[in-house]
C-alpha cells in the first residue's frame, strides 16, 4: 500500500466531520429549544416554531449561499443576527451558545476506532491536528473532541468559521503548515471529502488519506463528489492505516 511518495509522518492532520466524529440524529430544532431554556429577554413572545423559521432565513438561506462560493460566516454571528432579528437574548456567551446548541442538536458520537487510532499515533509519537470545515468556532469543536476523545494530543483545531475561508481553499492547510512547523512532506491528511480534504490537502504537498467509511453516510450526497485527481490512499477503516504505519516502520 505504501506509495514511493509517502513518507512516514511527524504529524497527522484530521478532518472532523465523519472522520473522527459523527452526528446522528442531529437535530437543530432540538437544539434550539435547549437554547431557548436560557432566554433572559423575550419582548416578541416569540416561539420555538418563530426561531425555527427565522435560522431557516439567516443559516438555511444567506449563510449558506455564502458557503455555497467557498467561504463562512461563523455561527456566533449567525447567532447574533438571528436571535437580535428575533429580539431574544440570553444569559449565556456565544461560546456557550455554540454549545449548548450544538448538544442539543446532536451529543455526537466516535467514528469505528478513531478513539483507537489516536491512542495509537500518540503512542508513536506522531503529532496531531484537526482541519474542519464547519459552521462552529475552534473552540467549540475543542470542546467537543476532548469530550469525546479525551485522550487526543491535538496540537491545534482550526475551523473555516475562524479563517472565511473553507477547504479546499489552500490557505487553511498553508497555515496549518506554519502550525505545525514541518515540511509538507512528513505531514499526512486524512478527511472524508475527495474534493475539499484530499485535492485540498495534495495541493500543498501534503500526503492526502481518503477516509472513506460507511457510517452514517446518508447525511451527504455521495453523487455529487468525484474520485480525487491527486496521488491518495484510500482506506475504509482506521485499522488499515494503522497497520500501514506499522509496516512503514519495520
């Protein structure tokens, strides 16, 4: 399996979404009826039904015409705009919105021997980061992966909401680059996405590992992505690059 271009790596980036975690039966209005038991001011009486239509609009809608060419608007301000539309305010931080809403949606879960995976770099002394296309801020999702996985040594989490810009967009993994402070070529890539995670990531030399296991997969459609057009190891399960890591090292 090993490529003539692969070298053993000093660090392993990840992407989230699918790749470490999942979310199953996410639900957003569940989650925003768990916000709204921290309501401190409701001048409008609005309801759970007016707040669900109201985030249609600003995340359903202008949010994701936004992501649609490439970019984001972090979900504290989509907050912000949706809930002073609304007229509705809290006794929680934006952080803490993030949160609350968030569990409330989905708990999320680990995807099959992620948790195995990462006790096995670390082990090895490969580094680690996280990558993630996502609405919610770092911090957020550092909470939910040392929730989660809370044996990681992520020496960084880096989401789209933070930089504008979404993979696979070169400038996140440039930076991650700068992070990480090792040549592209002793850093691995590993994501679900052909397009956004392993183009994204062979574009600045980093060696790309197409994650591509069936959990839960009804949540994207899988026609509309396409083989990647980059060198790449595809893999199906976490033990087969842990195996590939062992036979590098032999």
């Amino acid at each position: 399996m090993k490529d003539a271009k692969m070298n053993y790596p000093k660090m392993i980036i990840f992407d989230y979404g699918h790749t470490l975690l999942y979310e199953p039966g996410w639900d957003s209005v569940k989650g925003n009826a768990e916000l709204l038991k921290y309501v401190t001011k409701n001048p409008n009486h609005c309801t759970l039904e007016d707040v669900r239509k109201a985030a249609e609009m600003v995340f359903g809608e202008h949010i994701e015409n936004v992501r649609k060419i490439g970019y984001d608007i972090g979900g504290q301000i989509g907050d912000k705009v949706l809930y002073e539309y609304l007229g509705i305010e809290f006794s929680l931080t934006p952080l803490e919105m993030e949160i609350v809403f968030w569990d409330g949606a989905s708990m999320g879960a680990i995807m099959p021997d992620a948790d195995i995976m990462l006790d096995y770099i670390n082990r090895n002394g490969i580094r680690s980061a996280v990558i993630s296309n996502l609405l919610w801020s770092g911090d957020a999702l550092s909470r939910r992966l040392n929730r989660l996985l809370p044996m990681n040594q992520f020496e960084f989490v880096m989401t789209s909401s933070d930089y504008i810009v979404r993979k696979p967009n070169r400038i996140l993994f440039d930076i991650a680059l700068q992070k990480a402070d090792l040549p592209a070529n002793e850093i691995w890539y590993c994501g679900d996405n052909p397009q956004a995670d392993i183009e994204g990531a062979s574009q600045v030399g980093v060696y790309p590992i197409w994650y591509d296991n069936e959990t839960d997969r009804e949540y994207k459609d899988r026609s509309a992505e396409d083989t990647p057009k980059c060198e790449h190891l595809h893999i199906h399960e976490w033990r087969e690059m842990m195996d590939l890591l062992n036979n590098m090292k032999a």
